[in-house]
C-alpha cells in the first residue's frame, strides 16, 4: 500500500467519479479504479458500491475514507515541515475558490505562480461559497478564496482586496450617463439581486437599510453571470463587484457607475484551517496571489 493509492481513493470519493479522481491525480481512470480494487483486496471488504449512479460507500469504505483522509493530512503535514526546513517551493497547492473571483484573476495568479515556481502544482476548482467553507474545514484543500471571509475557532483569514461595488444598467439607461452616484439614486428601481441566503446579498440589503431605501426586486440568481444576463436584456438595475463586470464595460454592454458617499466595497480574502501547517509552497501561492491582485488593480486604474 502507497500514499498514492490513499491520495486516489480519496479524491475518488471526494469527487464521486473516478474519472475525476483519476484526472486530478494525472492517471487513467482504469489507475484510479485499480487502486479502489487494490484497496478493497487488501481489506477483504467492498468500500464503494458501484451499483448506485452516483457511487456511495459502504459503512467499511465510509470509516476507511474518514481515517485515510487523516493520514494524508499528517502525511502532508510532515512532508510540508520537512520542505519548510529547505525551504523548497515545490508539490501541490489545493485551492477552492468561488465562482465570482474570475477565471482571469486566478488564471492570471497560476501562471505566474508556475512560471516562477516551475517544481509547484495548483489544483483549482470553483463552488459556491459554503462550499468552500466545507471544504477547507475539511482538509480536502489547503486554501479557500472567499468574499465577506469569516474568521472562526477553526478557521484563519488572510486579506487580499477590497472591490468597490458599482451600479450596473445597460448602456442606454438614464444612470449610465453619470460616473458616480449616491444610493439614494437607486431608490425604488427595479433591481436584479442575488440570492437573499448569500452573504453578498445580506451586505447589499444592509448598506440600503441603513440608509432607509428600498429597491424593487424583479429577479434573484444565485451568481454573478446570470445576474449580467439579466441587466443586459433589461430586466432591472444591479449592485456588482467592479472586478466581475470589466470584459462589458470594454465591450460596451453594460455601464457601470460608482457608489460614493459611501462606498461600498467587497472584501475578498484566503481562509486556511486554525493550526495547519503551512508549506513554504502554499504561502508563496498566497503571495504571489496579493502581489498579482495589486498589480493587476494598478492596471485597471490606469486603463481607467
């Protein structure tokens, strides 16, 4: 029995598809199936019952997956102090992220991430937010990028930004004409919100309460590119993240316009499990992450 075989099964069940543990793992899905197989030899026991699309496991194949998910965490843990004492930027970075964040932001942060750290590896994947939560309590990833980020018992934050949150409307709406407005402008309009359970929601919901106004809420998605859709064609005004709507402000269907007196800014930031060990791999990636957000923020001021 090896650490991969362990780090395969797991990921399999994580992912409840072997093809998606074989591909995060970089072998064949007949590798990934295998390792299952060889796991199951070894306990004389099915872990996993193929049987139910999609698989779920066994009682034995629950208690082998809880207590090798403990293993690979220690086993990461040493292999992380061990580089830590080299100081070696080198093995895999676990990063869940939610959606908003962008593709081009991270796509961005990887590739110059990998290009000054060649021997280093991130695996990426989106969620919703409680998602990522979730996950990084955990142990199935290293690092968690979240807006609103929330410190606990359990969990660290480390900040990266703060993105002012601008009015969106389509380009011919009475507001597009100016660059910056008060919130009272918005009073009473139709608006297309996010899902009233998401925090970013909560936030926006307070900043007007706390200012005595209301808004007409015609529709509620639960992400940033359905909501878009929704102002382009229209429907309602919305609040957004200024980062989340720069490719239609180049391309010119949508405005954008300030919020001032006061702003309104969304907090993005990294939360990590309380205690956990730190590899000199994933604080790099957690630097190079500020480093690019603030070059990229320079850049954007200066286009704009």
């Amino acid at each position: 029995m090896n650490i991969e075989t362990l780090r395969v099964f797991c990921d399999v069940v994580q992912h409840q598809s072997f093809s998606h543990g074989a591909k995060v793992n970089e072998v064949s899905q007949s590798a990934a199936t295998q390792s299952v197989h060889r796991l199951e030899r070894h306990f004389g026991v099915q872990l996993v019952d193929r049987t139910k699309r999609p698989f779920v496991l066994t009682p034995e194949g629950q208690a082998t997956y809880e207590g090798f998910r403990e293993v690979l965490e220690l086993y990461d843990s040493v292999e992380a102090h061990v580089r830590s004492l080299r100081m070696e930027i080198s093995g895999l970075v676990r990063v869940a992220a939610i959606y908003s964040v962008g593709l081009h932001d991270m796509s961005r942060c990887m590739q110059d991430f990998m290009r000054r750290f060649p021997k280093a590896k991130v695996r990426l994947e989106y969620l919703r937010p409680n998602k990522v939560y979730d996950a990084v309590l955990k142990g199935e990833v290293d690092l968690g990028i979240v807006s609103y980020p929330t410190p606990s018992p359990e969990l660290s934050v480390i900040p990266v930004r703060l993105e002012p949150m601008v009015v969106v409307c389509p380009p011919d709406h009475p507001l597009a004409a100016r660059k910056s407005i008060t919130a009272e402008h918005i009073h009473e309009l139709d608006f297309v919100a996010f899902d009233r359970d998401l925090i970013i929601r909560k936030e926006i919901d307070r900043y007007l309460r706390q200012r005595s106004l209301s808004i007409h809420v015609v529709m509620e998605f639960d992400n940033i590119e359905t909501i878009k859709q929704a102002v382009q064609i229209g429907a309602g005004i919305s609040i957004l993240p200024e980062p989340t709507v720069r490719d239609e402000l180049r391309s010119k269907t949508l405005a954008a316009i300030r919020l001032v007196s006061p702003e309104l800014l969304r907090p993005i930031g990294v939360i990590h499990r309380q205690r956990k060990v730190f590899s000199p791999t994933a604080a790099k990636f957690v630097e190079r992450l500020q480093k690019v957000q603030s070059s990229a923020e320079g850049e954007e001021a200066a286009y704009a």
